[in-house]
C-alpha cells in the first residue's frame, strides 16, 4: 500500500507544480502587459485628460451661455428656462452651432444666425431653410452684428433685397401749393340799390334775379310826389332864369335857388345826368327812370311791380362779376409758404385748360380750431364772364422756400413722428442709420434736409426698413451683451429675436412701439 501511495503522491505533486508555474506565468504576463500599456499610452492618457477637461469646461461655458426663447415672441430672450411674459408658454433653449459658409469673395465668415426680416416679428434661425411664410432664410455674419450702428450686407444679398440708393443734392427748394378754391362775389363789387324818397315802382325792368344788367340800363320807374315837386320847382326855376337876364341881382337869386333844387334832387339819389334831362323838360314827368350804376348781375329783388317802398328801403342788389375772389383753405403747417402778391393760378372744370391768373390778397389771421386752416383769398379777373360764383376751383401756387438747400428723396425718410432717420451707404458695403432734421417738402418726391446730410452722400431709398428692422436687432444685441459683460443684466430683464439673437427687453418694447408710430423704434 505504501509502494503503491508513493507513486500517486508524486505525480499530484508534479501536476499541482505545473498549473502552479502555469498560473505564476499568467499573472507575470498580465503584469508585464498592464506595465507595457501604461508607458504606451501615458502620453495620449494625458492628452485625453487635458481635453476632458477642455470638454468640460466647454460644456460649462455652453451651459453659461444658454439661452432660451419662445417660439411664437421671438423676441423675448433669457438666459435661464422659465415662461414667457407675454404668452406664458414655455421657453426652449437656442441652438448655438454656428454654420460657416463663404462670402462671394471667397473669405470665410461666421455666420451669427439666418433670419427672415419680412415677418413681424423678424423670424431667426440658427440654420438656413425657409421662414414660417416660405421665405428662404438671410444670413447674418458676426462681423455685420460687431459692426456698431451700421449695417453690413453681402453685395448679392443686397442686390435680392432691391435695396435702391440715391444722392443728396444742393440746389432750389421750392414747392407746388395744389389747393381747392372755391369761386365767389368779390365784396367791393356789391352794390344795393336803396330808395331816398318813398313811392311805388311803377314799373319793374330788372324782374328777375340773376339777369345781367349794363351800367345805365333801366331798372325800375318809380312814381314819387316828393320827385315830382322837386322836379317841378326845378323847371320853374329854369324857366324864371331864363326870363331874367343879366347879372343883376334877380339873376343871381334865380342861379342860387336853381342850384338848391339840383341839389336836392341829387339829395333823392338822382344821378347829374338824368337831372339835367328833367330840367329841360316842360313839365315834371309821372315817374323818374332809376337805372343801374355799374354792371354786373341783379342777385337779390326785394320788390315786384307796383311794390311801394319807403325811404332807406333797398330795392335791388346788384354784383359786379367781371372781379371774382377765388377762397382757398391752407393747413397751417404750409401757411409760411404763403405771401401777400404772390402768383396764383386757378382752373376750373368747366373750362378744361384755361388758366386764370391772379395774386394772393388777403390771407386770413386766424385759424380755425376745428379744420386747422385758414383762408387764403386770390383776386383773379373775369372780364369774360366765364368764371361764376359757387364753382369749384383747383388753385396752383409755386413758393420759393429758398434758393440754395440740400435735398434728399423723401422716401429715404422713415418718419416716426419724433425723429426722422435715413440710411447713409458708407464704403465696405455698410448702411449707417442717421438722425436728420427735415424742412419743407421739395418738388419731384425731394424733402429739404435742415441737419444730418451733406451734398454727395448716398441714402436708401427703396428697402430701408430692411435695414432699419437689421440696425436695431444688432443694437439690442450689443446693449445684450454689454449688459451681460458688465453684470448688470439680471435674469427677467432681457428678451430677443429668435434662437441665436439676443435681445433686451426695453428694445422689444421699442419695436411694439415702432410699430405704432411709423416702423422705427430705436
């Protein structure tokens, strides 16, 4: 039993020996290999390190730099998740991946975001595609946003903008008045015909209202007792003259109580002319001729045939028309270009193309408080009769508001009631916003330009609230950013366009009130 177990013993012992050098080997081998791959990759382990850590301070500084919008106010920006203040829906965080795509020229630019300027508020995208209206995209560079007040736009965006430009100019300002007239009686030609002496129309010419009468035509025969005494002692008195002879002192009474009757008769309201045929007849007449001193229309009748009338009575009225006044209402804001003698020219529908040519004589002191006019009267001549009262005239004045100004398109002005702005091009494709001060309006479209502008220049003036909506979005980001640099930005205080333009609060409000007063709220 001992000679047969010694054996075995040792052939355990031999077989435990070689798993035990076989285990040995393998974790000699582990350990030669995890030595090995330490010195391999020691150095890449550091790299690897460094750039986690360069990860994660990135992803520190993308999470500081977080910001978050709403969907349908893109103008409302934060720099924390939250609600909306204006629609309370939940804010989602902007994308801040930046495409880089390549100038016309070649160069390489940092596209800041893509937007759609045509929507309101102006749509922004941190890719290119399309706008909610199908619109494609614009790209805006981060140097066009560091670019300060002025805007910076690529040549071929600007050309599919239709951005249009003119040049400010120096020369004469003047401006064409068109106002609407309306034709009437001029008050020093009216004339009423008043009775003196009571009696009775014995006979009515002028019967009808609006007949044109001549100076010296008849109006009316009147049959008055006083007349016909007074006409009377007249002739007698011619008679006793002529029987006296010589310059005694019978003649010279005679003379004096024969110029006391004419002088009563003209005291009536009889005409020299019509005294001296009475005072050659032989007797007085039944009733005196009354005719018509000047001429014109007989506008108002106040008696028929055999009315009676008493004395201070008015009879008939007559207007002279061969002068009209032509009434025009100016606003106030144009009455410094009207002046006493100035030339006006009037037309009207009844005559198409004649003119009337006439001068300013009257502008009245006062305005009205309910229209804000006041009115300007012409004094034109009618010697033709073709112009009557009650038409409707188109009055044309030319003023001269100075004879050397600088001028500019109006429609390069964006007029917000309180300022007025213009985009001036500047070199390096820049569009600069300035502030102007505006004059009177000019001739062919042109505004005097008072301050801002200088002869030369060039200005927008086709696609300027483009730019104008371009100019404040980078201005709110600027003021963005130099509050979040300075630390004066709290969380709650600031709003912008979109997923990639942040933008103040106070300018969001300025944009809603651009939209009120004309489109410009910066």
């Amino acid at each position: 039993m001992n000679a047969s177990s010694k054996p075995f013993g040792r052939s355990e012992r031999g077989r435990a020996s070689t798993i035990l050098l076989v285990l040995v080997a393998a974790v000699i081998g582990v350990l030669i290999g995890m030595r090995v791959g330490d010195r391999d990759v020691a150095a890449p382990g550091t790299e690897t390190a460094s750039t986690a850590a360069a990860t994660d301070a990135a992803a520190e500084t993308e999470e500081a730099a977080q910001l978050w919008t709403c969907g349908m106010h893109p103008q409302v920006v934060q720099d924390h998740p939250g609600e909306c203040p204006i629609c309370h829906m939940e804010l989602t965080p902007l994308r801040m991946d930046t495409p880089r795509p390549r100038t016309a020229a070649g160069a390489e630019r940092n596209v800041k975001y893509w937007w759609d300027p045509m929507m309101n508020p102006p749509y922004i995208s941190r890719e290119p595609g399309k706008s909610p209206m199908g619109m494609d995209l614009l790209p805006v560079y981060e140097d066009e946003v560091s670019a300060g007040a002025a805007v910076v736009i690529d040549p071929v965006i600007t050309q599919n903008m239709g951005l249009r430009t003119a040049k400010v100019r120096e020369g004469v300002v003047a401006r064409d008045l068109r106002l609407a007239g309306f034709v009437k009686e001029a008050e020093p030609g009216v004339r009423d015909i008043n009775l003196r002496v009571s009696g009775w129309v014995q006979k009515l010419y002028a019967d009808t209202e609006g007949m044109h009468v001549r100076a010296g035509d008849p109006l009316f025969e009147l049959y008055s007792p006083d007349l016909q005494v007074a006409v009377e002692e007249l002739i007698a008195l011619r008679k006793r003259a002529s029987a006296i002879s010589g310059a005694g002192i019978g003649g010279s009474i005679a003379a004096d109580l024969r110029g006391a009757a004419v002088r009563k008769l003209e005291l009536y309201g009889l005409p020299r002319e019509e005294i001296d045929r009475l005072a050659r007849m032989e007797t007085a007449p039944g009733t005196i001729m009354f005719r018509s001193p000047i001429t014109g229309h007989v506008t108002e009748k106040m008696v028929v045939q055999g009315s009676a009338v008493e004395a201070g009575e008015k009879v008939l009225r007559i207007v002279d028309h061969t002068v009209l006044w032509i009434d025009a209402q100016v606003f106030e804001q144009q009455l410094g270009l009207i002046s006493h003698g100035q030339r006006v020219r009037a037309s009207v529908q009844a005559q198409p193309g004649q003119f009337y040519e006439g001068e300013v004589t009257f502008i009245h002191p006062h305005v009205s408080d309910m229209t804000r006019t006041a009115l300007v009267r012409t004094t034109v001549s009618n010697p033709s009769l073709e112009l009557r009262p009650g038409m409707f005239a188109d009055v044309h004045i030319h003023s001269m508001v100075t004879e050397r100004g600088v001028m500019a398109p109006r429609d390069a002005v964006i007029d917000t009631g309180q300022r007025q702005v213009v985009f001036v091009m500047v070199e390096g494709g820049r569009f600069e916003p300035r502030e102007v001060l505006t004059g009177s309006a000019a001739e062919h479209g042109m505004v005097q330009i008072l301050k801002g502008l200088a002869p030369g220049e060039t200005v927008v003036v086709s696609g300027q609230f483009l730019l104008d909506a371009e100019s404040r979005l980078q201005e709110a980001l600027r003021k963005y950013l130099d509050e979040r640099k300075s630390g004066n930005a709290s969380s709650g205080e600031h709003a912008g366009h979109g997923s990639g333009a942040p933008v103040p609060a106070t300018s969001a409000a300025k944009t809603g009130a651009a939209a009120a007063d004309g489109g410009d709220g910066r």
